[in-house]
C-alpha cells in the first residue's frame, strides 16, 4: 500500500513539467520575434530558403523596386546569402530598402553593405492542416509571375537562383499575439494541471491522516493491514477491515460501508469496444464514488460485492450482463 503523496501525485506533475516544455518550445517563435534581426542572424537562426516554423533573420542584400501585386497582397524579391524569396510586405515595411536600392540601382548587392536584416516568417508553397484542406500559398500563377519578375529584374544576375516553394512575411507586418496564444494556452493548462497536483497532495494528505487515526496499528506497518484485514484481495488492491472499506490502488479512498446504500455495476459504450464502472452511492451527502474496472477483473468483484452485502443491506444494480446473483 503506497501512501506516499509525492509518488501518486508524481503522475499530474510529470503531465506539468511536460506541459511546460511544450510550451517553452512552442513559444520560441515568439520569443525570436522580439529579438532584433541582427541578434537573431548572429545567433544562427537564419533561413535557409528551406521550411521552419520559427522567426528567423535575412540579410538583404538587394531587392527589386517593383512588386508583383495580386489582388490580396503585394510582393517584393529579395536576395539574400542563400538566393531569392518573394516577400509579403508594404511599402511602408521595405522603404528604408527601397531608398537605398534606388540610390544604387546599378551596383551588385548594393545593401549589402548598409547592414539590413529583417525578421521573416516562413509560409511555405502549401500549408498542411490535420482534419481540414489544405491551404496553398503559392498558386501556379503566381509562381511564374514571380518567375518572370525574376527573370527580368537584376536579381537574376550572377549565380542567383529563386526560391518559389516558400514566401517570406515580415515580423513588422505579424501580430505577435497569434505567435504567443497557443504557448500561452498551453501554460495555462499547465497552471490548470499544477493546481489541481496541489489540491490532490492535500486531500491525499487528509485520507492519509484519516487512515492513520482509524488503524493506529497499522500507521507505519500499511502491508500487514493487507494480511491482518477482515476481507482483502490484493488483485483489486482493496481491503474491508472492521466495517471500512480501503481502495489503495490508483486512487485511495477510505469509505465506511453501513453509509453504502447501493452498488451499480454498468457499462459506457466507446465506439467498437465497453467500459466498465463501478458506482457506490451512500446515504450520507457524500458523493458517489466511480471507479473503471478492468474487463479482466469484473468477476473477481461479485465475491467482494457479497461480503459488502453481508455487513449493510446494500441494494446491487448490475449493469455489467453477467446475471448477479
């Protein structure tokens, strides 16, 4: 019999500590997104014209003047050290860039030097949803556009090469918001989760105190209740002992049976398979006390369900279809 608090409660706190990296990671976006463009590329997190979630940098290197325009968006080509990527931007958003490109519109790379770097989301060619259609990005259309812009502009010079799987959106044009809502759900659930360790670690703490003042005996020596018990069964992990019933097994439950009024054995219907539950109803105020029965173990519960019956008159529903006696 375990009546360590922190080991029955270590399953809840495992599900936080897990809850909580999973949202240390979904926030990383997030938390990129607030660093500056040039932080973040010294850092390593660069795009690489190749699929990410994150917020990533680019170094501008050049960019071409006019966009291609469709009827929801505006995009510019930008070259970068790892080729060329179409942009969802406004002008408001690139000006800076436009300036210095129309100052040298000659010249290869011409804001290279003046140290632009920009933080990018990355939308890929076609963005994959569980249950729902997916959404294209990049039609077919557009992508010769962009093609034939890109073949007509000065970007095309050299060794450049366009990137027409992935579209880039500028973190000044992006609500930070949708980057930190599901983190911040997630840690929520969490908290949700850490509260309710807590309050299981103090009721826990309550049943063991209980426990304690009703066998005094056996306080310290919790296995030789199992033995010394009026009735027992170790595979069921439940033991009745001087008219009160123990549950030890996942949950710990000390009820004492003359408050039993009724026992109903039943079944939950799951798609292609049941579930089956005891339900123990009292004549106090207190409520009933449900429990999942393992399929395995059903019949080991009518012998149980009898001794019960033989201490209190207790009223048995069975649910369950194996014509109780």
């Amino acid at each position: 019999m375990n009546k360590n608090v922190f080991r029955r409660s270590l399953g809840i706190w495992l599900l936080v500590i897990g809850l909580l990296v999973y949202s240390y990671f979904q926030a990383i976006p997030g938390l990129h997104s607030l660093e500056p463009p040039q932080k973040l590329y010294k850092q390593g997190f660069v795009y690489k014209s190749k699929d990410s979630e994150d917020v990533l940098a680019v170094k501008v290197l050049d960019i071409d003047l006019i966009p291609v325009k469709t009827d929801e968006a505006q995009y510019f080509l930008i070259k970068h050290e790892y080729g060329v990527t179409a942009m969802k931007a406004t002008y408001h958003t690139v000006y800076s860039l436009l300036q210095m490109k129309a100052r040298f519109p000659n010249q290869e790379n011409p804001l290279e030097s003046g140290g632009f770097y920009l933080s990018v989301k990355v939308i890929p060619e076609v963005e994959k949803r569980r249950k729902k259609s997916d959404v294209v990005h990049i039609s077919q259309s557009l992508k010769q556009r962009l093609e034939e812009k890109f073949q007509q502009s000065d970007l095309s010079k050299g060794n450049s090469s366009i990137d027409l799987t992935h579209l880039l959106r500028s973190m000044q044009e992006e609500s930070r918001v949708n980057l930190f809502a599901k983190p911040v759900f997630i840690a929520l659930v969490a908290f949700f989760f850490t509260l309710k360790a807590i309050s299981l670690m103090f009721r826990l703490r309550r049943k063991f105190r209980r426990f304690d003042s009703l066998f005094p005996a056996y306080a310290s020596h919790t296995d030789q209740l199992i033995k010394d018990a009026d009735y027992s069964d170790k595979k069921l992990e439940l033991l009745v002992h001087q008219g009160i019933l123990v549950f030890y097994g996942m949950d710990f439950e000390i009820l004492p049976v003359d408050d039993i009024e009724e026992i109903k054995l039943f079944r939950v219907h799951r798609k292609s398979f049941y579930r089956y539950k005891m339900k123990i109803i009292f004549y106090s105020s207190r409520r009933p006390y449900v429990f999942e029965i393992k399929k395995s173990n059903m019949e080991a519960y009518y012998p149980f369900i009898d001794y019960l019956r033989s201490l209190a008159p207790i009223v048995v529903e069975d649910g369950w279809k194996m014509n109780y006696r």
